[in-house]
C-alpha cells in the first residue's frame, strides 16, 4: 500500500515574459508543459502531471496573467501541488511609423575625429583586470589626442562578458563579446555600457563636438539574432535596401538583424551596419546583445563591433533626424504618422510649437509625435524644423519708355508698379 505523496525536488517558479505579436503563445506552452519547472520524486512509481490553466486574465491590450496549480500525483492518488503564476507584461512603447527621413544623405566625414580604443584598465571593480561585472569601471586611455574614455558596465541581462575588448582586428572598433542565456522564444539578453570622455590626467569632462558611432555586423542565425540599441535622440543612417529592422523603443532606437550569418564582416558591409551621429557629447550609452528566435537558443557568445570612426559608404542610404533647416518656401504641413504596438492598440498625438526668430519667416517649429498604448507606454518623436529665409525679393522692371518733357516722371502710374 502506498500512501505517501511524491515530494517536490523543486517547486514550480513565476515567469514573466514580454508581450508579442503571437500573444506569447509559444512561452506559455513551454512553461505549462514543463510543469513551470517544477519536478517530483516518488518512492513507489511513475508521477502522471496536471494543471488547473483556464486562461489568461487580461488587464491591458495582450498583456495579463494566470494563476496556475501544478498537480503531482502517483499511480495510487496521493498528491502534491505548487502554485505559481505567468505574466505577460507590456512596458514597450509603440513603434512610431512614417517619420520623417533624408534619403541618399552619407555622412559628411570632413574633420571628424576617430576615436581609438586599444588598451585598458579596471579602475573600480573587484581588481581583476580579466572579469566584467556589471557596476565595473574601465579607462581606456588617448581614444583621442588628450582625451580619456571611461567605461562603465551600467547594466547586464541575461549575459555575461567573456571578452571586453578585442582589438585583434583593428584599434578603432569598441569589439565585446556577450555570452547568454535565454530559455524562451523573444527573450533578450544584453549589456548596457556607458561611455564618459575626460581630459587626461584631470577626468574633467569634454564635450566632443561630433563622432560617429557604427554599429556594424548586425547578423544572426535561425535561432537567434544580434539587438543593438541606440540613443533615440540621435541621427542614424542605414542603407536602403537593409538587412536591419528598426524600432523604437524610448528612449533607444533598436536595430534587430536578420538570420543570416555574415562571417568577419567589417564596417564596409553597409547591409548589416547603421551610424549614430553624436553631437556636442560628453556621454554617451548603448546596448549590444541577442534575442532568441526558438526556445532555449545555442551556438553563444556573440561579438559586437561598434567602430568610433566616420563611415560614408551607404548606398542609397536614408537617414533619420530629429533636425532639420529648410527654406520657408518649402514647408509643408506635418507628415500624419502612425504606430503599431506588439500588444494592444495605439494612437499616435501630434503638437507643433513655434519659437519666434529674427523676422516673421525665421523661426524654429518644434513637431512632437507621441504613440501611447494600451498600457500606458509611450513612445515619442520630435522633429525640429528651423525655418529660414535666405532669398531675396524679386520684382520685376517694367520696359524702358519714353515720355514728353512736360510730362511727372515721378509718377509711377505711367511705368508700373516696382
């Protein structure tokens, strides 16, 4: 006779994933059917699984939670169970289309500096100069004439660093490499570095007055692909056609890459690259990192290459700006955009503020998008147009004539208007 119940080895655990266009389908049977990743022993026979899920309680656009009950129970009734619960959350904002661009634009590469990152050191952290732990510091020393680049690992998900720089290829590239661990369909793993440029020898802050970053070799395979994330705020050029997908997601724009492996790939392959043109910076932060494709992804680490020299080689390249000049004569309304949200339905809001200038066709119209979800997340775009006027009047002069001597040829009646 058995009356002894099985016992946990390990009881179910909570799961929250992020919402996605396929209503995270795929996460949710993987986690029911692997009994939230409980497990249980018996003495006296095999353990038969059951569960309780009756559906999701929504509680904004596709996102919401159940409450599950995992039963273990051995083949003479005696059971256990463990509770635990799934949630789906939305905390991304909606992906703004339609905003406005400048096509077949390269970057202007005439005096703009290359910033070298060779040599290291740990300058906070555990005193390893070989481990890179998220809250560590590093200088890298003369990245310009003079100028110091401290940086700091702010943030590390679902990944750690095996290699913080390689400079076997060449000086100019920041080149980490990510190792990673993801279990579902959609999940990301990266790390956020910090950049912070000081005056060698007095760490004061300088302010560079424009460089290029170049996020390049953005790939993948079938079951996984390389994320970087960008400053939002921040012009960025890639070619068209490209092998990228962009959004964004406040306050980064997001460059995801396709399946396809591009081996060794320098900054020359424009497919798989984009720049990010920094001005008047300080600091400057950015992501590198994966997102799985299918469960439980192999084949990591991953390299990311982000090179701090001007790149030009864009065919047919298009270009996103938050500023733009233009010639009052060529102003047009503002563009209506619209938005898609992976989770819920979204609307887009549009205000334009104007900055008086000098004179009545000089000044500044300031155009902001915002796209807010079901959630409550937002997302927003602001384009500056600084219009201005540089053309002069034009008129014109009647033909010559001639008049009587006793006639006023003060009076301009008899020639027109000028």
């Amino acid at each position: 006779m058995d009356s002894e119940a099985p016992v946990f080895d390990s009881e179910a655990y909570d799961l929250t994933v992020q919402c996605n266009s396929s209503i995270n389908t795929d996460q949710l049977n993987d986690w029911l059917s692997t009994n939230g990743s409980a497990s249980a022993i018996d003495n006296c026979g095999q353990i038969t699984w059951t569960n309780n899920f009756n559906g999701l309680t929504y509680t904004c656009g596709n996102s919401g939670y159940a409450d599950v009950t995992f039963t273990a129970s051995d083949q003479c009734g005696n059971s256990i169970n463990t509770t635990a619960r799934f949630t789906i959350e939305d905390t991304v904002g909606p992906t703004i289309n339609g905003f406005p661009s400048t096509p077949n634009f390269n970057p202007d590469c005439i005096n703009i500096p290359i910033l070298r990152f060779t040599s290291f050191s740990e300058i906070s952290g555990d005193g390893d100069n070989s481990t890179y732990l998220e809250g560590e510091i590093f200088k890298f020393p003369q990245v310009s004439e003079e100028i110091d680049a401290i940086l700091t690992i702010e943030e590390i998900v679902n990944a750690s660093i095996p290699v913080l720089d390689d400079n076997s290829i060449g000086p100019n590239s920041f080149k980490p490499q990510t190792a990673f661990s993801l279990s579902n369909v959609g999940d990301r793993a990266y790390v956020q570095y910090k950049i912070d440029f000081v005056e060698t020898n007095t760490n004061t802050p300088v302010i560079i007055p424009e460089f290029y970053s170049n996020f390049n070799d953005i790939d993948g395979l079938p079951n996984y692909t390389e994320v970087n994330w960008a400053p939002l705020d921040s012009d960025y050029t890639f070619n068209n056609p490209t092998s990228l997908s962009f959004t964004d997601e406040d306050p980064w724009v997001v460059a995801t890459g396709g399946i396809v492996d591009i081996p060794n790939s320098p900054s020359t392959n424009a497919l798989a690259n984009f720049s990010s043109r920094n001005l008047n910076t300080s600091s400057i932060s950015f992501r590198v990192g994966v997102v799985a494709l299918t469960s439980n992804p192999s084949g990591n680490p991953r390299w990311h290459s982000i090179d701090f020299a001007c790149v030009s080689n864009y065919e047919n390249s298009t270009t996103i700006t938050d500023e733009i000049t233009i010639e009052c004569s060529d102003l047009e309304d503002a563009e209506t955009l619209t938005s898609t949200d992976d989770c819920s339905n979204s609307s887009v809001e549009f205000t334009e503020t104007r900055i008086d200038g000098s004179c009545d066709y000089q000044y500044t119209l300031k155009r902001e998008w915002t796209a807010t979800d079901e959630c409550g997340n937002e997302t927003k775009r602001i384009l500056n147009l600084n219009v201005i006027d540089t053309t002069a009047p034009t008129f014109t002069v009647p033909a010559d004539i001639t008049v009587e001597c006793d006639v006023d040829v003060n009076n301009l009646s008899i020639t027109g208007d000028v």
